[in-house]
C-alpha cells in the first residue's frame, strides 16, 4: 500500500500540479509573444491552428491514450505480458499516427476552407501533419509511462519538452511572423516526443520484440474498444456543449455565451490543475488494484480525501477573488459573470468528491457502464439542467445547474459504485469531505451578503481557515 500513502498521493498532485502551473505560464509567455510579433489576427490564426492539431489528433489517436494507460499499470509487474503491450502499442500508435497525418494532407485544402474560407493556407496544413504525427506518437508514449507510474519522469518530460519549444518556436514568429507559426507548433511537437522517447527507453529494460498484429487480436480488441468508449464519451460531450451554446444563443445572445464560456474557462483553469494532477497520478494506481476491491476502496477514498482537503481552499480562494481574477485575466465589462463564477467555485468542491469514483468503473474494464455514467448521464444531467435553470433563473441559473449537476453526479456514482463494486465511503473520508464542503458554503454564503466590506472579510476569513485547515490535515497525514 505504500504507493497509495497520503505521501505519494500528495507528492503525485504537489508534482503534477507544478507540471501544470509550469505549462499554463508557458503558454501565457507564448500567447504574449504571438501578441507581441503578430498582433490579434496573429492570435487568431495561432488559436485556429491548435484547436485543428488538438482535434485531429484526439481522433486520429481513437482514445487509446487512458487504455494504455491501463493497461500498462495491470501489466508492469510482468516482463511478458508487457512486452507483448509494449511491441502492440508501438505498432498502433505509428498507425493512427500515420493516419491522422496523412488525413491532414489529403485533407489540407478544405481544411484550410473551413479554418480560413481560403485555400490560402493548404501548404500550413500540410506541414502541420508533422505535428498531428508526433502529437499522436508522443502521447502513446506517455501513457506508457504513466501506465509504469512513472512520475517525476513524465514531469520532468513534459517541463522540458514545453520549455524547449518555446525557446525554439518564439524566434519563428519573431523572423517569419504568421508563418512561423506552425512551424512552431511542429517544433514543439518533435520536441516534446523527443523527451517521451529517451524516458521511456531509460524506463524499459526488455527489448520489444517483432510482432504481426493478427497474432494478438484480443489485447488489440480490448485498447480499440476501450479507446472508442472515450472518445465516443468526448464526442457526446462537444456535443452537450455544443448544444448548451446553441441555446444561450437562441434564449439569450451571443454575449450571454461569451459570458457563460468566460466564468466557465476561468473556474475550470484552477480547477483543471487539480484534475489533470490527479488523474495521471491517481489512474494508474487505480488500475492496478482492479483484482482486489478492498484495495480499491482505499486508494478511492484517500485520493477523495486528499482532493477535497486540496480543492477546498482552491475554492475558497476563486470565490473571494473572482472579481479580481476578472479584471486581471479579462476586462471590466466582465464583471457580470462574477456571480456565476462564486457558483462554480462552490461546485468544484462537490466535483472533487465525485471525480475519484468516475473513474472506477474504467479501471474495471466495465465499458458499458462507464460509457453510461461518465459520457451519457453527466452529460445529460448538465445539459437538462442548463435548460431548465436558465429558462427559470436566467443567467445565474447556470451557476445552479452547474451545483445541482455535481451534487447528483456525487450521490449516483456512490450508489452505483456501492451495487456494483462493494465500494462504500469511510467514515474519515466522509468527514474531511463534509468540513471542506461546509468552509467552501460558509465562504460563498458570505459573498452574498450585501456590505462589501463585512462580505469580504467573511471570505477572507472562510479562505484562511480552509487554508489553514488543508496545511495542517496534510502536514498530519504526511506524518503517518
């Protein structure tokens, strides 16, 4: 149990929390260069370029990345059996490599129609199939070593690998302007995938043997199928958010979406680092207890546990500020949402209570129910949600869809978890749970009280206690 001590759980999310502190400043210092040396349509053309990477390799790469992942983590202890994945693995990730890269040449010219209304920029997208080939290659290696647990490794990777393309790509925009820009973005990907390849091949000591494909169907049925049950689960969910613009569109405007998408990516980006440290931590321990359920139980209650205690400050901390956050991070005209933002900084803290045990069901390998827990039912309970509290409440119905949405997710997850899987919360977890919950309501209670200054010494009152209350909880718990 020593992987799953309140010690390495914390030193996973103290690490990858870093990891992702680190690439948002990054990316910040990039978004100002491509300001600096390309102006606003520069910006413009950099952000259509990375969502058309972004999504030709998340479908090029048919969600084998968390299958992997997986995988890796039930099979580390077994020279064989990991070698067979390793040598798999290695054959389906240069497929679906080459596969979205060449979907990007044959496809250039309507891509660049659809991006740009031109054929303008053909050349660009065919150039940026280098980077749709190692984007896809590079994260077929880190899940691998994620699947290993590999931590410090796939940080250390990830820091360098982001801090080398910038350093490489900023010169580009620099000399060639707009057209630096994909070139920077291949850069970035090259490079990134360089220091994926010299870890993994530090980390694995068997040599991969040669393999035909036909001869292991079942293993490749079984990344397939998993693979396509998320990124099915990604699509139903672009397209519930999809869905829920369309509709703040026709019952509201398209300030009203520019608004919600606003409150939405600020609270998500503190919350985000959180979960994106979490899961790569927490999935593959996960997946390596799938054989015993008491184990199982324990490392979903402490990594509950430990989320809350970290989460609730967070919370606190987003509530107090967000008119601050606002201002700094967009404009005065913005103030609107600061309200919505106080209501989505409350359902972080319940979104972290039911995050661990979304994953449960995947670790199991039971694809049917998680594809309808995680990608059918959260989705659909959001958008209902959305529909009916706006269409009751207005614009800060959003806020309560968003609370009430997390709360049932929470009380689903634990019963079907329980039926399913024997698995039941503890009575510590539980209770950290519920002192994180009443500081997080008892400081978004005070941003509504209507005299400024009682309101905000309350929040920052609330913000310091849970502060204060998440040290000390680590600081024992670091201890045993």
């Amino acid at each position: 149990m020593k992987e799953n001590s309140y010690g390495s759980i914390l030193r996973g999310i103290s690490l990858f929390g870093g990891v992702q502190v680190f690439q948002i400043l990054i990316n910040l210092v990039r978004g100002k260069f491509v300001a600096m040396f390309l102006g606003a349509d520069g910006m413009g053309i950099s952000s259509i370029f990375s969502t058309s990477l972004n999504t030709i390799v998340r479908g090029s790469s048919l969600g084998l990345n968390l299958a992997i992942v997986r995988e890796a983590a039930e099979r580390r202890e077994e020279v064989d059996r990991m070698k067979e994945l390793l040598a798999v693995v290695g054959r389906l990730i240069t497929l679906t490599a080459l596969g979205g890269a060449l979907f990007c040449v044959l496809f250039s010219g309507l891509l660049s129609r659809l991006s740009f209304g031109s054929d303008d920029y053909a050349w660009q997208f065919i150039l940026l199939a280098v980077a749709v080939y190692f984007s896809v290659s590079g994260a077929g290696k880190l899940s691998l070593l994620q699947g290993m647990h590999e931590v410090k490794r796939v940080a250390g990777a990830s820091l360098v690998g982001a801090l080398t393309g910038l350093c490489a790509g900023v010169p580009l925009y620099y000399f060639w302007g707009a057209k630096g820009i994909v070139p920077a973005i291949v850069i970035l990907s090259v490079t990134t995938y360089i220091f994926y390849s010299f870890n993994l091949r530090r980390v694995v000591k068997i040599p991969k043997p040669e393999i035909r494909l036909k001869d292991h169907k079942p293993l490749i049925k079984k990344l397939v199928c998993l693979g396509l049950v998320l990124l099915s689960g990604d699509l139903i969910g672009s397209v519930c958010n999809y869905a829920i613009n369309i509709y703040l569109r026709v019952f509201g405007d398209l300030d009203t979406v520019g608004f919600y998408q606003a409150a939405n990516s600020l609270t998500n980006q503190y919350a985000g680092m959180v979960f994106t440290a979490m899961s790569l931590d927490y999935f593959p321990r996960l997946a390596a207890s799938i054989g015993d359920n008491r184990r199982m139980t324990g490392i979903v209650n402490r990594q509950m546990e430990v989320v809350a205690i970290v989460m609730a400050p967070i919370a606190c901390i987003v509530i107090t500020t967000a008119p601050i956050i606002i201002n700094v991070l967009l404009t005065e005209s913005f103030q609107s949402i600061s309200p919505l933002m106080r209501w989505m900084g409350l359902g972080i803290v319940f979104r972290a209570l039911h995050y661990p045990m979304g994953y449960i069901a995947f670790a199991k390998d039971n694809r049917r129910l998680f594809f309808w827990m995680e990608a059918v039912l959260e989705n659909a309970l959001f958008l209902i949600g959305v529909i009916l509290f706006y269409h009751f409440f207005g614009f800060i119905g959003l806020g309560y869809a968003f609370i009430v949405d997390n709360i049932l997710t929470f009380i689903i997850y634990a019963i079907v978890n329980h039926k399913v899987y024997g698995y039941t919360i503890d009575n510590k977890t539980l209770l950290h749970g519920l002192i994180c919950v009443s500081l997080t309501v008892a400081c978004f209670s005070s941003s509504l009280i209507g005299y400024n200054l009682l309101s905000l010494s309350l929040m920052i009152s609330f913000s310091l206690i849970a502060l204060i209350y998440s040290l000390l909880t680590i600081r024992s718990r670091l201890k045993k």
